[in-house]
C-alpha cells in the first residue's frame, strides 16, 4: 500500500520535517549517491524516432518513486497521445502537459495496456495509481537537486541535448567515458532522469574541461545502446543541465478517493490575480451522490503558498459563496501541484451544488491564481461550458472567469461516498 496514513496525517509530518530542515543545519549531501544502489532503477528504453522523451521520463521517475517495494511498468504512449492536448507524438510536450495529465487521473496507465510504438492508443484506460502531488522546480540549485533525489528518487529533468551533439563530430560527448558537457548551452529540447551524482567524476573525461570536478548521473531515453547501457555523466558546469524538473513526491493507491470533481483538463496554462500576493478563487461542482469532501487539489505558482480552504453548501450564485464555511488551512513550500486535506467535516447531499473555495498567498506572486485557458495551438480544445469557476480580491465581490477572462479555474474537489 501507498498510503500508510490519513491525508491530514500526512500534511501534519510533512509540516514538521520542513520545520526542522529549516531550523537545523543539516549535513551536506554525500559525494556520491546512485538510486541504482538503493533499488530505484527503471528500466532503460528507447524513444526511438519519436520525441517522447519527456513521456518516457515521466513514466520512468514514477516507477523510480514506487521502487523498490513495487516494480510497475507505466505507458509513455498513453501519456504521450492520450494527454487532452492536441499534440502528435513528433511535438514533444512539456512539464505542464505531465502535470495536467498526472493530476486529472488520465494516467499513468499501465504499459500493458497501451504498449510503445504503435502510435495507436486506447480511450478509457484507467490510472494504476493516483499522482497527488508534483513539485516543479525552476532555477534550481545544485544542493536542492541533490535534496530532491536523496528524498524522492531519481527527478525529471531538462537540458540542451541532441543526437548531433552526442555524434563523434558533435564535440560535447566522450563516448569512452559516457561524458557530456555543454558549455554554451541554450533552448532545453531532451528530457532525461537523473539518478544521482558524483562529486569526484573528473573534469578529465569530458572533452572540453569544464574546469571542476563532478557530474550528474544520468539515464537516456535511447536505449542501451547509448551510453553506459543507457546511463551517462553531465557535468555540474553543463549550461542547462538540472536548472528545472519533476519530482512525484506523493503517489497513492488508486482508490484513495471515491470521486474527483475537476473543470481542467489541460491543467494550469494561465496566472489569474490582481497585482497581489493574495487572491480567492472557487469552483462550483454538482454532487453525483451522498458524499463527504474530503480534500481539495490546486497549483502553488510560487515557492512558498499559505492557504485556507472554504465550502458553501447549495450554492446559488456569486453571492452566495459569502456564507462559506472554514474547512482547513495551511502551508506549501514548492512550486507544483498539491492534495490538501479538508479537516472539518463537510457532507454533500446528492445532487447538491456546492463550492470549493480556496484562499491563497503566494510569496512575490502578482497572479497567484493558476486558470486554464486556450493559450496556443495546443490548448485550443479547452471548453468553458458547463464550467463556473469564479475569482475575488477581497473575498466578497466576485467575477466569474469563464466570461471575464475565457479561463477555468485550476482547482479539483475529492470526495468519499457516504455510508
């Protein structure tokens, strides 16, 4: 079993161990660290000549997180083709696409299921387990990397590297010592796992020295073939490497919650807000039968997020989300999506409209608030109707997003049936 403990439980540690690590000089990370050494090794595969490196990454780290007390195979084509983005294989995709896909319980499906390479997938797959929270991270440090693997296993990342620049005539990867380095760096285009570090790699193995020491250890997503039987070495001087990335740092069973109520389907494509940290948002959902909410799933678009979490019973318009009731509150440290628990109990009669609200402060955020909206050409299928999400400055007067910014509210309600 994934979920050993109640949801409010696992909220109650996960508050004290980031209450000591910011309260206490914690030791520095070790000069060498492999997941492989600890049973968090996926398996190798290939892309082939698709560019699904960013699926098979994903599919890859979340079998990674699972390790070594479970040992599932998940579908990067399910993940790659069967998204709610309009997007074809050869287009790649990006973190958000992962987000929106993990958190909406599309996926992960199992590979069995929708096998690699066929280009073909199959709709009305069923997730093997729920993914209720992902951390993004964005200018990352070298340390915190480090922290993030140690912590959760092998992470997600981006870097500027092609099949060219690994060629013999490419001049940035030593085939002997499965070293590459980029000192010029520029666009992110290939998505790779790092498994951890070496501190004492030398700077002599790369051909072109990076004038130091150390190196990011790494697995590919062609094959192998490649590298060290599909593992390589980054240096830490690399221009792209371990700048961003995924980590899947809760993944529980698949029947955690009886019902997930949510408005969208691509997930956070827009910031909503009011030149302010501060911000209310809410959805309004229909209860399909006798239910209790349970917990709530939004976006921290910042590092660090406070939240308080309200709920109106029988909703009946715009004014009426001014007679909500306090059903939790807390904190977030991290960009990413997160589960959050409901901690007064809140009991739905079938077929009863209500409203998720969800009071937010983001540090230095302007627009706190993640919306979904059709922003490009992949994102046009994204549908407002029958959606009626709302946002507010001040909690009492309120606009409905669908009409005044062509925006859903990114904001998802958990519930349990009722016995």
């Amino acid at each position: 079993m994934y979920r050993k403990l109640s949801a409010a439980g696992r909220i109650l540690i996960l508050g004290l161990l980031l209450f000591l690590c910011r309260s206490q000089n914690l030791p520095a990370a070790e000069e060498k660290y492999d997941c492989r050494d600890v049973g968090k090794a996926p398996a190798v595969r290939s892309q082939g000549r698709f560019g699904t490196c960013w699926a098979i990454t994903a599919c890859s780290a979340l079998e990674a997180c699972l390790m070594p007390d479970r040992q599932m195979l998940f579908s990067p084509d399910h993940l790659s083709l069967n998204n709610g983005f309009i997007i074809s294989q050869a287009e790649g995709g990006d973190y958000h696409m992962i987000m929106a896909y993990l958190s909406g319980w599309r996926g992960p499906v199992l590979e069995s299921e929708d096998p690699y390479g066929d280009q073909r997938t199959t709709d009305g797959l069923l997730p093997a387990v729920h993914v209720q929270e992902i951390r993004l991270l964005d200018d990352c440090s070298e340390e915190k990397m480090k922290q993030m693997i140690r912590t959760y296993g092998p992470v997600q990342t981006s870097l500027r590297m092609t099949r060219r620049m690994t060629s013999r005539a490419g001049g940035y990867y030593n085939e002997k010592t499965f070293a590459f380095y980029d000192p010029a760096g520029g666009a992110v285009c290939h998505d790779i796992l790092i498994l951890g570090w070496d501190d004492s790699f030398p700077r002599e193995s790369f051909t072109v020295d990076p004038g130091e020491d150390g190196a990011w250890i790494c697995q590919n997503t062609w094959g192998e073939g490649f590298g060290d039987k599909g593992v390589f070495y980054v240096s830490y001087k690399d221009k792209t490497i371990a700048k961003s990335g995924l980590v899947y740092t809760v993944v529980e069973e698949e029947d955690n919650y009886g019902h997930l109520y949510q408005n969208d389907v691509c997930g956070w494509q827009a910031r909503l807000g009011y030149d302010d940290e501060s911000a209310w948002f809410a959805n309004v959902y229909t209860a399909g039968s006798e239910e209790t909410l349970r917990a709530a799933g939004f976006y921290s678009t910042g590092e660090n997020s406070g939240y308080e979490l309200w709920a109106v019973h029988d909703f009946s318009g715009a004014s009426s989300l001014g007679y909500r009731e306090k059903i939790g509150s807390g904190t977030i440290s991290g960009k990413g999506y997160y589960t959050v628990p409901v901690t007064e109990t809140f009991d739905l009669a079938g077929g009863e409209r209500f409203a998720l609200i969800v009071h937010i402060t983001t540090e230095g955020a302007d627009k706190p608030v993640a919306g979904e909206t059709a922003k490009d050409e992949y994102t046009v299928n994204v549908s407002l109707e029958n959606r009626e999400g709302y946002i507010s400055q001040d909690g009492v007067l309120w606009d409905e997003t669908e009409s005044v910014y062509a925006a859903n509210i990114c904001l998802k309600a958990y519930t349990d049936d009722r016995n």
